[in-house]
C-alpha cells in the first residue's frame, strides 16, 4: 500500500480498467489530474478534442466500436455542462460511459463560486448514476463503482465529479483487480422460457425484431441462430443494425419510421413478434394502439423497467439476451415457415428500391460508400436524411459498424464519434456521414482529427438545408419554410482545409467516387462536400403518431394514396 495524491488514484483506478485512451479538455480545478496524467502518457493516451461535447461524442463513439467503457474528462463549471449532450446521447442508447469532472474545492461548494455547476445534479436524469467526491478516501471506490455501474446489466453513462481538494489531498491505494461483469441471468425464469417456447411452436406467421440490447450484450451469434430456428423473417431497429447480415435471405431491413414496406407491413400482419433488446421506441412501433394487433408479443430485455411500458406484451423474459437466446435455442423446434416466408419475400418484390442509381443522391452517396469499403467500414453519422439513409442503404455485416445516435437525436454527433472508433478501432476505415446542418455544429473536431492524423473520412451530404425538416415542412406544413435554408457563404472545403484536412467538393456521382478512392488511399482526415438538391428526401416514411401500416412512398403521394 502507498500514499498517492487523489489525481494520481484515479489515474491508478483507469489503468485498473483497462483504460487506454481518455477523450478531453483541461480546465483550472482539473489540472491536478492532468499533471498526473502527464505523468502516465506512455500508458494513457488523451486526446484533446475542440469542445468538451467532443470529447463526451468520441468518448461514445470508441465505446460503441469497441465493446469498451469510453471515458471522457472536463473541467468545473461550463466544461462540465458540456458534457451533457454527449452524456445524454450515451444514456438515450444503453453506451457504458464514464464521465469525469472536476469541480471547486469542498469549502467554495454552494457559494457561486467561479466556475462551479452542481453538475452531479444536472446530470442526474441522464446517467445511470452520479457521483461526487468530496473525501479522497473514498475516490478510489467511486471510480470503481462507476465503471461496474456502467458495464453491469443495461450499460449506460456514469458521472464522477471529484472537488479540486481531493484531487490534491493524500490517500492510501492499492491496487485492485477489477471485479468480473456478469451478466444478469438470476431474472430467467424457466416458466418465462417455457411460455415463450409455447407461443413460437404455435406461431405459423412469427416475425423477429432486433434491437440494441443484441448488441451490448454481444448475443449476434445467438440471435442468427434463433433466427434460423425460428425460419422467421428479421427486422432490426436503428440501433439493432448488423445483428442481421445485411444480405441474409430472411431479413427485411429497418421498422418504423423510414424503414422498409415490408417490414412494416410483415410485423402488422404477423401472428408472432420476438423483440429481443428492444424498448418499443415512437419511431419504431407509430401509434402504440395500433402495433401489431394481430400478434403475440414476446419481449427479451434486460431491463425489467422497458416491460409493458410502451407496448403491453403477452409473454416476456426479463435478463441478458445473450443468455435468454442460448436458452431458448436449446428448448425450441426447428420450424418451417415456407408459405409465410413467401408471402414476405413477395412484399420484397413488390416494393422495391425505387432511388435513382445514376445521379448524386444521397442513397447513390451511401450505395457507392459501401461498394468502395466492401461493407466493412464502421459509418458513424449525425441525425436527419442522411442518417436514415445510411441505415437503409449501408448493408451491415456485423453489430457495432453503424453508430449513431438513436434515442437523442443528437445532431452534430457523428464527427467526435467517428475519431473515437477510428482511435479504438484503427483496423477499420471510418466514415462519418453528415448532413451540411450537422457539420457545420461541431465541426471544429476536423482540427482534432488533423492534431492527432486519425484518418477519418467525412463526407457531407450537403444540400443546403435542414433537410428533415424541410422534409416535413414540404409535407406537413404547406411549404412554409421556416428557417430551414443554409444558403449561405460557407464554403467547407475551405474552412476543412484551413483546419489542416484534404477537402474535395462532388457534383455528380462520378467526382463524389473519384474523391472516395483518394481519401481512401490518403492515410489522412478527409473530407467530401458532396452536393445534392435540396428537396430529395427518405422515403418511406410514417406521418408521425400513425400506425406503422401506413407506410407511403413517393409514389404512393403522386397517385393519391395518402
């Protein structure tokens, strides 16, 4: 055992973890832990992102690409407070998260004083829990209770604010070996599993759904071969996305929304759904009232919490989904469902992609993206059009390639994201797809990315606008364009190049897949501005609070059928 000052402890406490890169910015009261972390650099690596919300978006984005706990650290006062939206993004979509802060000494709390937020409190909605320390002998417990917290069941985001005191005061450490993450299965009930093998045997039209707990319990493997036994047509959510290959006959791409006609359609007229990891979502399921009305239910979640609160189920297994499907492989008959698998495959052929192949689109964009990366990038996105593209038109190998942020709907998101999966995964080729609007809110991080060469590719979809909700301004608000237009003087081959990155602009589609192949090949920060009309929009779609079977195409408007 040995005395070390509070900031040198939580370095300890990271290097317990496993911690090797740590997203941030410094500030006055977090300097202490700064100084030790300068004194750790051979063994943690920081990166200094442009904004705190960088650091909190690149903190998730290598959590989602890894597997791994991202850790993120900022200053008192508005260093802390901009954590927030990267903390909430991280809590809306089950990410493990560590978030520390530093904040005025004990004796300053609750007197104004400079820089201080409560921001244990301000957080205290969007995190799992949240801590501050204000005794230095309980700094190294927290720490380590903050990251079980993070990892242990529904994973998600945990603040630890630590008073500049502490970070000087001494303590005794010693080192402790992390405590093993099991996963939650004293929950399983055999009557639970017995229950839902019963309605699957008696199912003759059964539809499966995936979610994002597939993936944060790492049960891909599992769930394919659920999928197989059940012979059942498979959906995913947003953030479901590669629990299903993307080519695998019997899946029907996303639900909801912007997801496809046949899923949409095949889930409203199944007699069976399995949702494993899945919380029933608005933008999944439309009008809650009307959701699969002729359907069995069966939820799969870890979180007991998500049962029966959005839709009511008529069977549930509440615990890890890795573990419930290994279960339920074990129990459950080999079925045949040829007739109802052609009546999906038939909804297949007659809604087919009906995007224009040959002009720069946004599919077209996307569609050319996965042809040149074979399929195997990790694409991180912002939110909007371009989103929902890349989530229709990207076919996914495998879980963690797309992140993006699915309940929040953080807009300016994907950027930090993409340098902190290319940091956790410099394997793979990263992508961040952008619309113009979400660029241009943190697109500072570009100079990270130079500062540190992470050879991200950014490409925007630019169309000038704010394209979704010029989209539904176009058709649910009369055209009445209401601050939507960025027609502005931004030039953002420009600004990327003053910020120290190779920058192409695209006109058509030839010139956007000639500036692919360069940032490709470029083993630099790249980014492509790639220029699209500004009414193009994603289809199909769902008017908000309508049930999901009354999915409408473009045609379906231009002949009147909505």
């Amino acid at each position: 055992m040995k005395q070390l000052t509070g900031s040198e402890i939580i370095i300890e406490c990271l290097k317990e973890q496993g911690v090797d890169t740590v997203f941030g910015y410094p500030g006055g009261t977090i300097l202490n832990v700064y100084d030790a972390l300068y004194q750790h650099q051979d063994e943690i690596t920081h990166v200094l992102t442009s904004h705190e919300q960088g650091a909190s978006h690149a903190a998730d984005g290598y959590a989602r690409a890894t597997g791994k706990v991202g850790v993120c650290m900022a200053t008192s006062g508005p260093g802390a407070t901009n954590l927030v939206t990267g903390i909430a993004t991280a809590y809306m979509d089950s990410i493990p998260l560590v978030a520390i802060t530093a904040n005025v000494g004990v004796s300053l709390l609750g007197k104004d004083s400079f820089q201080e937020v409560d921001i244990a409190g301000v957080v205290m909605p969007v995190t799992k829990h949240s801590f501050i320390v204000k005794n230095v002998h309980e700094l190294a417990s927290t720490i380590r209770r903050a990251f079980k917290i993070a990892q242990t069941g529904r994973p998600g985001p945990v603040l630890v604010d630590i008073t500049k005191d502490v970070t000087a005061n001494l303590a005794d450490y010693e080192y402790k070996k992390p405590e093993p993450i099991s996963p939650i299965t004293n929950t399983i009930k055999e009557d639970d599993i017995a229950e839902a093998a019963k309605l699957i045997k008696k199912s003759k039209k059964p539809f499966i759904m995936a979610g994002g707990g597939v993936v944060a319990s790492g049960a891909y493997k599992e769930f394919r071969e659920f999928a197989k036994l059940m012979d059942a047509p498979v959906c995913d959510t947003l953030m479901g996305k590669g629990v299903m290959d993307g080519h695998d006959p019997h899946y029907t791409g996303m639900i909801g929304m912007h997801g496809t006609k046949t899923s949409n359609f095949g889930v409203t007229a199944c007699d069976l759904l399995v949702v494993v990891g899945g919380r029933f979502s608005d933008r999944v399921i439309g009008n809650a009232k009307k959701f699969a009305n002729d359907a069995k239910i069966i939820q799969i979640d870890v979180d007991a919490a998500e049962i029966n609160k959005n839709v009511v189920v008529d069977a549930c297994i509440v615990g890890d989904a890795k573990e419930v499907l290994t279960r339920l492989n074990q129990v459950i008959e080999q079925k045949d469902n040829k007739e109802w698998l052609a009546e999906i495959k038939a909804l297949d052929r007659k809604y087919p992609d009906t995007y224009p192949k040959d002009i720069l689109t946004g599919p077209t964009i996307i569609s050319k993206i996965y042809e040149l990366t074979k399929g195997d990038a990790i694409i991180t996105t912002d939110v909007g059009q371009h989103q929902m593209w890349a989530a229709q038109m990207y076919r996914y190998k495998e879980p963690r390639q797309l992140l993006t942020s699915g309940g929040l709907g953080t807009m300016g998101y994907g950027l930090g994201a993409s340098i902190g999966a290319k940091v956790g995964r410099r394997d793979k080729v990263v992508v961040n797809i952008a619309g113009d609007g979400c660029f241009r809110m943190n697109m500072n991080e570009i100079a990270t990315a130079v500062r540190y060469n992470i050879p991200i590719i950014q490409v925007v979809i630019n169309n000038h606008v704010l394209g979704m909700v010029r989209q539904w301004q176009t058709l649910f608000y009369d055209k009445r364009y209401s601050n939507t237009v960025l027609n502005d003087a931004v030039d953002f081959v420009k600004v990327s190049e003053g910020m120290g990155a190779l920058a192409y602009k695209a006109t058509t589609l030839e010139e956007f897949e000639d500036a692919f192949k360069k940032a490709l090949e470029a083993g630099r920060p790249c980014v492509i501005d790639a220029q699209i009309d500004q009414d193009d929009k994603v289809w199909p779609m769902v008017a908000a609070g309508q049930p999901i079977s009354t999915c409408f195409s473009e045609e379906d408007l231009k002949n009147g059928a909505v």
